[in-house]
C-alpha cells in the first residue's frame, strides 16, 4: 500500500464528513487528519494522510467530489 497526502478546500461545515467518507472507503486507511486551517470566512483546508491502492484513493476521491459544492476540491497532493 501507498500513502498519500490529501487535500480539501471547502466549507468547515463539510471537513468532517469528508475525513469520515474517506475513512469509510474501501480500501482506504485514514491514518492522520490534521486540524483544518482557516483560509478566510467560508474556507478551510483540511490535510489528510490515507493508505491504500492509487485506484481505491482514487475512487474514494472521485467519490466525494461528485457530492462536493462548487468552489469546493479535494486532491491528492502527494504519495
């Protein structure tokens, strides 16, 4: 398994429900959150770390984005 670095930009509101989507996946191993960093009133980032195989970040990703808000992302930012 690989690990990879994960990044969400959004609403504070959904921060915790990506990390928990993304740590329900199959596949995926959610092994650290960092705390979100506030990016201005309506944005923060939020910095995950996850194992697992590139097709399974990948699809977990894929996943999530499709219910994300626009102006909303998360990406691999790393591995």
């Amino acid at each position: 398994m690989t690990v990879y670095t994960i990044r969400f930009e959004g609403p504070a509101a959904l921060a915790v429900r990506v990390a928990t989507a993304l740590a329900d996946a199959d596949g995926v191993d959610l092994t650290s959150s960092a705390t979100p960093a506030v990016l201005d009133a309506d944005t923060v980032e939020l910095r995950l770390t996850a194992e697992g195989t590139r097709d399974d970040i990948v699809g977990a990703i894929a996943d999530i984005k499709a219910g994300l808000p626009r102006g909303a992302s998360i990406e691999i930012i790393s591995e």
